[in-house]
C-alpha cells in the first residue's frame, strides 16, 4: 500500500461521530424589557426615540422639529401630507440627492442593538435611507424583538429583495481617529415608536 492510500485509509477510519444539529432553542428570549433595552442601544449608537399613539402625533412632531422648508419624502400613506413631494417606484434616483428627510416604516426593532429591519417594500428606493440628511424610522412598539437570533427568526418568514438593519446615524472614526456623524449617510435617526 502507497503512502498516500495508508493516509486516506487512515483519515476515512477516523472520522468524527455524527451530530445532530444544535438545539437553538438556548436562544429564546423574553421579550420583556426589549423597550427600554432597544432605546437604551439606540441612545448609544447616537440615534433618538420618541413614543407616540398615532400618526397624528408623528405629523405634529416632524412638522415642528424640521419646519416647512425641508425637503420630506415618505412613501407611507398615513404621512403623505408631510411630503413636498411626490415619491414612487418611478421616482428618478438623481432626484434623491437633496432629500432632507425620509420617513419609512420599520418592520421592527431589535432590542440589544437598538436596529431596525426595513426593506425594499418599505423604503421603495434602496438609496433613500442612506441618501437623506435625517432619517425617520416608526416601528409598533410590540415589534421589538429582543436579540438578532429572534430578528433571523422573523426574517426568515418573509419575502423581500432587498433589506437592511439600521441603528443610528451613519459613523465613521477611521478619519484621523476621530469621529464623524453623517459622513456617509443620515446626520439623524429618529425612531418613533407606536403604541
């Protein structure tokens, strides 16, 4: 017998005992505290909560925080008197580029990271999130999950195209060691959370 067969016999003899798959049930959570837990992550990635009941207080407060004179763009129905303009799938890309704020509706939250799940259904264009100046997420306060595992989980239920977790303002810290808010994308994340 070759070398190189004694070798292949060898490795083929001694072959690990198959194992069955990992119990990933260690990974449920309770979702209680996933509020507080979700703002605390949120503050300390630099984004800001509010709780509201409704769509009208979330009128109220955009119209007073940005003014009359912001370029606002949301393709949410319950927001569509906020708009200064109209924003659709024929919506040109180039046409973004001087978007103050977007509005989109989060389809929940993640507790231990203060993220939220949005995808191409809610945003419409891939770029409004990452191109606007002040990002605006509203998510229903039961739909804070309390860790990534349970995120996947609900993920995993769904069909999209394209979707993206968001926590925060964009940041950057490789410019000097110093860090940067907004440099490559939203100066501002609210989240207003319903319920």
């Amino acid at each position: 017998m070759s070398s190189r067969d004694s070798i292949l016999k060898a490795v083929k003899e001694n072959q690990p005992e198959k194992a069955g798959l990992p119990d990933i049930s260690v990974f449920k959570t309770s979702t209680q505290g996933s509020l507080s837990k979700f703002a605390a992550a949120l503050n300390a990635v630099g984004g800001k909560i509010a709780y509201v009941s409704d769509y009208g207080e979330i009128l109220h407060m955009i119209k007073a925080q940005y003014g009359d004179h912001a370029k606002v763009i949301s393709p949410m129905k319950e927001l569509a008197m906020l708009c200064t303009e109209n924003f659709d799938l024929s919506t040109p890309v180039h046409s973004l580029h001087d978007v103050d704020v977007a509005i989109l509706k989060g389809q929940f939250g993640v507790a231990e990271n203060g993220a939220v799940w949005i995808t191409d259904k809610e945003m419409v264009n891939r770029a409004l999130p990452f191109i606007t100046q002040h990002l605006v997420a509203i998510i229903d306060w039961e739909m804070i999950v309390p860790t990534m595992h349970d995120s996947y989980e609900l993920i995993s239920r769904t069909r999209y195209g394209f979707g993206t977790f968001i926590a925060g303002p964009s940041k950057t810290a490789d410019i000097e060691q110093s860090l940067v808010i907004g440099a490559h994308g939203p100066r501002s994340m609210t989240v207003y959370v319903m319920g």
